[in-house]
C-alpha cells in the first residue's frame, strides 16, 4: 500500500444531516455518502466526506427523495408534503497535537466554520420522487491530501460485460466473508482503506486502524441472510462507478448482501462502489 504523507494540520469536513418522512440519498461529487430506506427518522447524525474531495473548488451535493416505508415490506405511494431532508456543511480544523487545536481555541481562535446549511424545499404536491441540487466550495488552502478516487477510471455504462463482472465481484465477496479469508479481504479493500486514510490528514493511525478493524472483522466468519432475488446496476461517479442495489421490497435500495456473524445478530449490509483504473480490466473498490 502506497505510503502517506500526513499533514500535522488539517480540514476535516462533517456533514451532520437528518430527514423527515421520507426514504432519501445525499450525494457528494454523485457518489452516495448517505442512504436511508429503513424504519424511522434520523437526526444530528454526521459523516466525513473529505475522502469524496478530490480537488479544490465547487463540490456537488444532490439530495434524492422517495417516500418513506410504513412497514418492512410496504412503502407509501408518494413523498408526504411535509417530508424534508436537512444538513449542515462544517469544516473542522483538527491536529495531529491535541494541545495545539485546545491552544487556538483558548486563544479564542476558531477552529470550526459553517460552510452550509440547507434544508430541501417543500413539496407542492404529493409526488413519487423528488431531487434537489446544490453545492459548496472548498479553498486550496483546505485540502492538503491527494487521492485520485475514480476521476481517471474508465466509463463503465456501455461495457456489454458489466453486469456479469459486477456478479462475479460480489459473488467472490461474499465467498471472502464465509471463509473468514482475512487477507483477501484487506486486499480487496485496501485501495478504499488507504483513500479514507489519507484524505484524514490529522490522524497518523487512521490508515494502521483502519486495517486492524478491517482484519478483526474478517476473523468473524459470516453468513449472508435475506437474500436478494432483484438486484440492480446503479451508475455513479458519471458512469465510472458502479454498485449493485436490491429492489426486493424488504431490503430495497441497500446492498444485496447483508450479512451477521456468530458473535453479533445484527445484520451487516455491505455496501460498496466499484471501478475500474484506467488501463484496468478488473474490478476494484474504490468507496
């Protein structure tokens, strides 16, 4: 795995997001970062997205509304009028010396700046589906880590061999978990492992931390439950990444394999975006 270069200073982005009546994704640079097609509403809950950053600039952010499920196996036929998606958009001056960040801030310096705030428009009517678009920019002086993602990856829309290949990775996934195959599995994720890692500039054990989790996961043999008889290609990344998504009602919009082990009843979904480099003709995960 390539070697990091970390930053003793750096930008952490949050996006602390919430919803109201209603199944949603938020999008950053058209990769998903949130996906809700459960039960019950969210709130004050936040994700980092510095590693869907690539470069400095206007970044986008797309929220999809869907209306919201009633029970396990029923949806409501359109969006409710009052259903909303709400977030907000910080970045965080976070360092590698605790005592340095309590320093600015005993100093009276910030070390936290709101760079949006939005909440989605109110529908007219009751409808089926609902988008909205908006964006945000990020300073040169703001991103000090260098990851590719998929920005060079090949279009994978009009390959005739995708779907089967999609089928095969996924396959060969869930075989890795049901052995408990610890390095495959590292192996598999390791370019995803080490872009998270070094777009976290503050945290010189992000990548090392990342990979024992990783490992200790694997060592938990697992089985794969609800199994999916529909699943379907979803594009991303302006067709370079692509994902498989479940439209059986129990588990729709979420990966097709959902997982426990012996030591956790909690289902798992493994969801994940794959691409190909370019001059590639495999399959890799890249989120």
């Amino acid at each position: 795995m390539k070697e990091i270069q970390y930053q003793q200073e750096g930008m952490i982005f949050e996006l602390e997001y919430e919803h109201s009546e209603c199944s949603y994704e938020i999008l950053v640079n058209d990769i998903p970062v949130i996906t809700h097609f459960g039960l019950g509403e969210r709130s004050g809950l936040t994700i980092y997205i510095n590693q869907y950053i690539f470069k400095h600039g206007k970044q986008s952010i797309t929220i999809r509304m869907f209306p919201a499920k009633k029970d396990q196996n029923i949806f409501a036929s359109n969006i409710a009028i009052n259903a909303n998606v709400k977030f907000k958009l910080d970045k965080i001056l976070r360092s590698s010396d605790p005592k340095l960040s309590w320093e600015k801030r005993a100093r009276g310096e910030k070390t936290r700046w709101n760079i949006l705030t939005y909440q989605t428009p109110k529908l007219e009517k009751e409808v089926p589906y609902a988008e909205f678009k908006t964006s945000f920019e990020v300073d040169p002086k703001d991103i000090n880590w260098k990851i590719t993602g998929w920005e060079e990856s090949q279009n994978l829309k009009n390959d005739p061999n995708i779907r089967k290949e999609v089928n095969a990775f996924y396959e060969d996934f869930k075989k890795t978990l049901e052995t408990g195959d610890q390095s495959k599995y590292v192996s598999m994720l390791q370019n995803s492992i080490y872009e998270e890692a070094a777009s976290t500039p503050w945290d010189k054990n992000a990548l090392s931390q990342i990979t024992k989790n990783m490992t200790a996961y694997a060592n938990e043999k697992r089985s794969f439950i609800y199994p999916c008889k529909n699943a379907e290609l979803k594009f991303y990344g302006d067709g370079k990444v692509v994902t498989l998504v479940c439209m059986d009602t129990l588990t729709f919009g979420y990966s097709p394999l959902i997982s426990k082990s012996e030591k956790s009843m909690l289902p798992k979904s493994h969801t994940f975006y794959l691409h190909k480099p370019k001059g590639s003709d495999k399959l890799e995960i890249i989120r």
